[in-house]
C-alpha cells in the first residue's frame, strides 16, 4: 500500500518523537535554567566510538557555561560556549581540563556546532556534534554506562564576546557533577544528524547531579590555597630539614629539646596545612587527587616520629649506639620529609603553577632534603651522655 503525504509527515514525527535524550537542568529553573542533553546514536553505542550529541543551554547573562567529561577538572574533556564577537551567537570552545585552573584550548577535538545553536530570547544554546568524545588525552567514556560522570559550569559577569574558541575567561562561579544514564540516550532519531531538531523527547530527565557548588566563596578559597602553599612549604623546606641538621650538627647540652621544640613546630604547621588542605579537597571536590592521597599519606605517618625518637633517645643512653628504632626514625623522616616536599610540586602543578615557580620549588627540595642527608650518617649524637658500666 503506498503511503499518502498526511500519513508520511505524521511517520516522520513519530520518529522525531522518539528521539531519546539523557538530560538535566542543575541550576536555577524556568528561564534561569542551565540545562544540558546528551543523545547517542546507536551505531555509536554499538560500536563504542563515532559521533555523538548533546546541548548546552542557559541564560545569555552568564559569562559562559560549560559542560565537561570527566569527575572533575583534572584529566576532563571540557567544552564551554560563551557569546561571539557580535553577541548574536555562541562561540563554542573545547579544553582540556589538567587541574583547578583555566583548562587549555584543546584543538584536537573533533567537535561541531549544529543547527539551533545561537542566542534569542535571552537564552544561549549550543547544539553539539562531537566525533571524539569517546576517548581524549586524559580519560575516556563508554557510550553504554548508565552512570557515565559529566562536570558543568558557569559564570557571571560580562560576557566573554569573543569568537575565538581560545578565549581566556574567569573562574567560574558555580560548578557541580551530574551522572547521565546514557542507555536512555541511544536513538536514531534525528533530522540531517541532528537530534535537536525534531520535538523533545517526551521522558522525564534522568541526569541527577550528585555535588553542587554554587556557593562557594572563590576568593575565600584563592587565600585559603595559599595560606595552604606557605604553611605546608615552611614545615617541609624549612623547619623539618633544620630541625635534622640541628640533631645533627649541634652540641650543646639541650639540643635534643631544641630538635624535639623544632619538630614539633614543624608538625604543627603540617597538621594546619592538612586542615586547609581537607577542606579544599572536599569543597572542589579533589580528596581523589594524587596531591590529597600523598598528602593524608605524609602527614599520618610523621605522627609515628615522636615515639620513634624518644625510643631512639632512651635506647642511645642505655647502650650506647643506634637501635633499629634509631635507623626507623631517622630513615622515616628523611623518606616523609623528601616525599612532603615532592608532593608541594604536584600541589603547585594541580593549582596550575608552572615556569619559574615550579623550578624554585624543585631546587629548594632538593637543597634541604640534601643537606640533612650528607650530614646524617656521620655527626654522631654528642649531646647525648655516655651509658653508665
């Protein structure tokens, strides 16, 4: 039976109909909305790779808005949209997330605006083809995971109005992360490849974001990182590598309180960085982070150097010589000591320092930590008294 025009148009939006996106809307409501789609055509799902789509879409007032793989900024491949040079369009720009600092222009990502893209009515939107974001330089994503891990984004203040997707902006004000259940997304409806150009899918959202971070303080968090940077290097580069070559080089009758006031100074000052340091990582969220790891690591194992070193104390006057508490002590907080200054480089690399301030660090680790080792295993311990026949 051949079809008649009528009957063919109203197959036609039955498959426009169905076309099936994973969606969600984590900030504001009603024209406030910052809201983001993501379809993907079974072919893709099938084979684990080709194209895919999804949109980006909120009010014209922000900055920019983003929308990134990935559980946060390190290793996420990020796209963000902020308006053109005109202001009558959007200006869509692939990054490549490498910590918590402006991701960098990512000109290998395979990436395209599609037809319904641009601003009108007070609302930006950006139709996205993608044809790599199965895979990228820090991470990869699989078509088919019903819990696939999604960053989004956002800022105010003026707008970008630029139509380079190079552009640099500022810091966002309100980020979060978002699951999408990507096995509600496979169709094959489209238009021309375009699956927002039929009517919407008439499903419920199934994105659910599971962290926001619209409130936080940024400036307050900028001091915090800081304070962090300088508490944490002046116990790590400073007072626990003099506290050593004090133990070591000194000989008057109370060294071994000095060393001990010096240590303790030292760990007080790394207790304080790893306070900071927690509330950063769960705010941002980073406490996954190999800096956060090495950290918690660090800091945990130095509580082990106080009894370490007054057995050491007590165990030298009785017999006269190192004991293996001695060498545990000793070794332990050389290898800490070494391994809290090298983790103040991954610190510095995550907060996006590179240059000149990365080298100083570098060189300033390798200058403390190697002039308590070059001491150490030839100054005996001359303050201590002799054992008693």
């Amino acid at each position: 039976m051949r079809l008649g025009a009528p009957s063919s148009l109203l197959l036609g939006l039955a498959g426009l109909a169905a076309a099936q996106f994973a969606s969600v809307c984590p900030a504001g409501s009603g024209n406030s909305a910052i809201c983001y789609s993501v379809n993907v055509p079974s072919s893709s799902a099938k084979n684990g790779s080709g194209d895919i789509y999804f949109q980006i879409k909120g009010p014209s007032s922000k900055s920019w808005i983003g929308l990134g793989q990935g559980t946060g900024m390190a290793g996420s491949n990020i796209f963000v949209i902020y308006s053109n040079q005109n202001g009558n369009n959007v200006t869509l720009s692939p990054r490549a997330g490498k910590g918590e600092f402006e991701p960098y222009y990512n000109g290998g990502a395979q990436v395209s605006l599609i037809s319904g893209s641009g601003i009108s009515g007070g609302v930006m939107t950006a139709n996205v083809k993608c044809s790599n974001c199965n895979t990228w330089s820090g991470g990869s994503m699989s078509f088919t995971d019903s819990k696939s891990n999604w960053i989004w984004a956002s800022a105010d203040g003026s707008s970008v109005d630029s139509n380079s997707p190079s552009a640099q902006f500022m810091e966002h004000d309100q980020y979060g992360n978002v699951n999408f259940d990507l096995t509600q997304a496979v169709s094959d409806a489209s238009t021309n490849g375009n699956p927002f150009a039929g009517p919407p899918s008439s499903g419920s959202p199934n994105g659910r974001p599971y962290t926001s971070t619209a409130d936080i303080n940024f400036a307050y968090l900028s001091k915090v990182r800081l304070a962090h940077g300088i508490v944490l290097g002046l116990a790590f580069l400073l007072f626990f590598p003099l506290g050593a070559l004090i133990i070591r080089l000194a000989t008057f009758k109370a060294t071994i309180w000095v060393h001990a006031s010096v240590q303790m100074l030292s760990y007080t000052l790394a207790i304080a960085g790893l306070g900071m340091g927690i509330w950063m990582a769960t705010t941002l969220p980073l406490l996954n982070s190999y800096h956060a790891i090495i950290g918690l690591v660090v800091i945990c194992l130095l509580v082990l150097q106080a009894p370490l070193g007054l057995l050491h104390h007590r165990l030298y006057k009785s017999k006269g010589g190192r004991t293996t508490p001695s060498y545990l002590h000793i070794w332990l907080g050389r290898s800490l000591t070494t391994l809290g200054a090298i983790n103040g480089a991954f610190g510095l690399a995550l907060s996006g320092v590179t240059g000149a301030e990365l080298i100083a660090w570098s060189v300033l680790t390798a200058v403390s930590n190697h002039s308590d080792a070059k001491k150490g295993d030839t100054v005996t311990l001359r303050m201590l008294p002799a054992p008693k026949n």
